[in-house]
C-alpha cells in the first residue's frame, strides 16, 4: 500500500514536471486567437496589436482568426470546446464573457466555467454623442431636455443587448430619464443614422466616433469613464454631470478550462511585458484603449463582478438577445 502511494506521488510529480518542461517550450507552432466580432472593431483592432506582440515575443505567430455570430457566442462555444493546450486562445470582452451569460436564455458553453483567464489586456472608454441638431451641449442639458419631453430623445445602439445598449439604459437609470431606443444590426450603421440625423444621441466607441467630432459632424457630451480620456481631454466625463455612472469596455485573453497553469503563467507574463512596454501602450491609446495586464486572479475577480454588475442592468432594462 505504501508502495502502491509512493508510486502514484513519483507518477504525478513526473506529469507536474513534464507539463513545466513542455510549458518552457511554448509555443512550438502557431496560436489562434479567436476574434468573436468582425474584423475592424475594437476587439479586433486590440486582438491584432496583442498578436504582433505576441508574436514578437515568442518568435512563433500568433494569427487573429475572426468567427463572429450570435453576439459572440460562436466564437466562445468554439475556444472553449478546443484543446485546452494554448494555442487556441480568446480574445474575449464585457459582451462574450460578462454580458452574455445573463442576456442569452441559454448558452451551449458557460465562460465562467468553460473558459481560463489569461489576463486583461486592455479597457476603454465610451462616448455619448449627439447630432448637431439636437439642442444640447452637456450632459445636464440632454438630462434636462428628456425630463422636459420623456421618449421624445432618441438614442441608437449596435443591437438589443449590446454594450452601447446596456451602457444607454444605465445612463437612463441613473439619470432618470426616459430615451427611445433604436436598435440597429451593428455599430456601423447605427453611427450612420446617427451622423446623418435620422436617430439623435448614440452612446459607442471612441475610436469610431473621433473623425466626427473632430469635424463637428456630432457633438460629443461626455466619455463613460470615470476620468477625462487623453485622447479627448476637453470632453468631460459622464460622471461630472451624473455621479456614479461609469462604464468601461474591456478586452482579455483566455484560454479553454483545463489549460495547463505553466502555459497559462507563461502567456501571462509575456503579456504584462508586451502591454507596459511604451510601442504597444501608445498603439493602443492611439485607438483609445489603455493597457491594464493583471494576474489570472485578478482578471477572473474582475470579470465575476462585471457579469454581477451586467447581470442587474439586463434585468433592470429587460433586455433579451435579438
């Protein structure tokens, strides 16, 4: 019997010893990065700049592969169902691994379960913009004007339970106010409509809407985040006009449950060199994002709080998956 224990802790020291030594040669092929949206978005545009790096790094690609649909969950379902061997990784986000879970009556994989955090590799802002015909030019006006003519104001966003979506019906609750929604099938054309005049306030992404508030083809009111972003430091923030109204758009790797935590540690380090060093901190804020790595821990607290504060919203807003 003594034997037979002594055995078995030899056989599973060699199994812990082998997965370090095969983790210190990772990776030896090519990674995936799973992309859930289409290429040209925010997520794409970080997950591309992480890979470069990545790939700079540790000498071998690391190729984004977008698979977008069902609000992301095609690209979740599949990371999640791969080899949990590191070179099938997510480029994950607030709507797959925080919003989802309470939007979707049923999905086929759980994130929380199904998937590994890595690390967070970026968060940033939103933006509410208006048209220029819209008789406001702060947030405390907008507040006004919808108390003076409750449903009148409309607002655009990406679709029924988008981030834009939840981050708008946030502001009304905190706001007290009462705003049409308008969903559209994705950002593009909802910043179309609203550039144009046909819906008249959008909350969305910085990085898409700065051509037009530069050229004054949309007024921007305030960012989401709690402190003014550098990228636009005379726009205020939300929360000067409204305390207590703060959202943030993040993006993170992960991996598929059961990946071993030696190629985990290893991804994870690479990834807070790459996001501290000055060249991927300034391409990143170059489209709005801040670099934020933290520690699998860390990014798995943050990301169960976020599903507990989404969670609320959806249900406040009775929001249901188009």
């Amino acid at each position: 019997m003594k034997r037979a224990a002594t055995v078995l802790t030899a056989g599973l020291a060699a199994l812990a010893a082998a997965g370090g030594a095969g983790a210190q040669d990772y990776p030896a092929r090519p990674v995936r990065v799973v992309v859930p949206y289409a290429a040209g978005g925010p997520v794409d545009i970080v997950a591309r700049i992480t890979a470069q790096k990545l790939t700079e790094a540790f000498k071998h690609q690391f190729v984004v592969d977008n698979r977008a649909g069902a609000g992301g969950n095609i690209a979740v379902e599949l990371v999640a169902r791969s080899a949990p061997d590191g070179y099938t990784l997510l480029m994950g986000a607030n709507g797959t691994n925080a919003i989802n879970p309470s939007l979707y009556k049923k999905l086929a994989v759980d994130p929380a379960k199904d998937l590994a955090p890595v690390s967070r590799v970026a968060s940033s802002a939103m933006i509410l913009v208006v048209h220029p015909s819209l008789p406001v030019s702060n947030v405390k006006q907008l507040i006004a004007l919808a108390r003076q003519q409750p449903g009148a104001v409309t607002y655009a966003s990406s679709g029924s339970g988008s981030t834009a979506h939840l981050a708008s019906e946030l502001f009304k609750s905190t706001a007290k106010v009462d705003l049409l929604h308008i969903p559209y099938k994705g950002a593009g054309p909802a910043l179309v409509d609203l550039v144009a005049g046909q819906v008249q306030a959008m909350i969305t992404g910085v990085s898409s809407t700065l051509p037009y508030v530069k050229s004054g083809r949309l007024k921007a009111l305030g960012v989401s985040s709690e402190k003014r972003q550098s990228l636009l430091p005379d726009v205020p923030s939300i929360a000067e006009d409204l305390p207590g109204y703060e959202v943030s758009t993040w993006y993170g790797i992960f991996a598929p449950a059961g990946t071993p935590r030696a190629v985990i540690d290893r991804l994870n380090q690479a990834l807070g060199r790459i996001l501290t060093s000055p060249d991927a901190q300034s391409r990143l804020a170059a489209v709005g994002a801040d670099a934020q790595p933290n520690t699998p821990e860390q990014f798995a607290q943050a990301v169960s709080q976020e599903r507990v504060k989404w969670a609320k919203i959806i249900e406040q807003a009775g929001a249901r998956a188009d």
